[in-house]
C-alpha cells in the first residue's frame, strides 16, 4: 500500500516491527528508484513524536496488547485523518477450537474490530466505519493441503507423534464433502476499516 502512494509522489515514512517488512520495502524502493520513501524499524509505540498528514494502519492492532495507547499515539500524530484497516475478528480466529483441542488449553484472544471500536468509543474520539469486503473461510481440496495449513498457522512441528493428532482432531473437526475440506463456522469474515480524523 505503501509503494504505490510513493509511486504517486506522496511522501511516506514506513513503520514496522518486522526487520523483513522493512528490509522488502527498502529493496522495493530502490529497485523503483523511489527517493520519497524513509523507513522505521520501530513498534508504532516506540516511534518518534512526528505528525502525518494522513496514517494507514493495515493489520496491525491484532498483536497490540494495549489498544488505547496504540490509537492515542496514532490520533497525536496525524495532522488530517487516519484510516485503520483490520478484519472483524482475528485472522485465525476460527483457529480457536482446533488450539484448544490439541493444546488442551485456550488460545489467546486477539483483538477484532469490535474491540477497537469500544475502545475508540471509550476515549471519545469520532470515527467514520466502513464495511469493506467479506471473505469466506479457505475450503482445502484435499486433506495434505488441510494438515499443512493448519500445522503451520498453530505451531505444530512435524514429527509423525504430532501430525497423527493434528490429524485425528482434523478428521472429527472439519466438515468433509467428497475430497474438500471446510470449518463448521458458516460465518463470513468481514474485512471493515475505521477512519479517525482531527
């Protein structure tokens, strides 16, 4: 997202946790010969005091432990608006059960936008809401393809002890029709931003 704003003459600063994201934006910038691109390896809470015309925060707020602090920094800084982009619920929120059902033990639960809306609602600040997309959950065609996804995304290594539980907790969990795979949750996931302004 950021990329293309520069390739539009925008001047952007890119702040990010993840030294890959940075060193991705770093090269893509130099490969496009974008001179109005500066990066930050920084979580947003340790950032610089700095003002922005305009923030975009894209699927950031599911790992912040402390939600208020995160939006009072971002609302400090911005001189216009700031749009805020996340899912209704955590990405790998329809992951709950299956955790819990190998681990023996609850996951950990990640904010959605309902949380952010009650805290933005707490503070006071106005915001405009948007609904934008609605995502239907992964349907996997065949079982491998399942078992990899899922041992992958909650942190099962591949020993032969561990895949042949993740897979006999898969085989009662997931709803099978002929050889596809899909979560008994119907429910759609719902891509929705918030827009804060000054």
């Amino acid at each position: 997202m950021s990329i293309p704003l520069a390739q539009k003459n925008y001047l952007i600063t890119i702040v990010d946790s993840s030294k890959a994201m940075i060193h991705a934006a770093q090269q893509h910038s130099k490969y496009l010969n974008l001179k109005n691109v500066s990066t930050s390896h920084s979580e947003w809470q340790n950032f610089e005091d700095k003002k922005f015309d305009h923030i975009i925060c894209s699927h950031v707020l599911y790992g912040i432990s402390n939600i208020k602090e995160f939006i009072l920094k971002i609302q400090s800084s911005i001189n216009k608006s700031a749009i805020i982009i996340m899912y209704d619920k955590s990405p790998q929120s329809h992951l709950e059960e299956i955790w819990e059902l190998y681990y023996s033990e609850p996951r950990i639960n990640l904010p959605g936008m309902s949380d952010l809306k009650k805290v933005i609602n707490q503070l006071n600040i106005r915001y405009q809401f948007f609904n934008i997309d609605e995502n239907e959950l992964t349907v996997y065609e065949n079982f491998e393809s399942l078992l990899n996804s899922v041992s992958y995304q909650i942190f099962v290594s591949h020993s032969e002890q561990n895949l042949i539980k993740l897979s006999n907790i898969l085989n009662n969990y997931m709803n099978h029709n002929n050889d596809n795979f899909s979560f008994p949750l119907q429910s759609k996931r719902k891509l929705q931003a918030i827009i804060l302004e000054r």
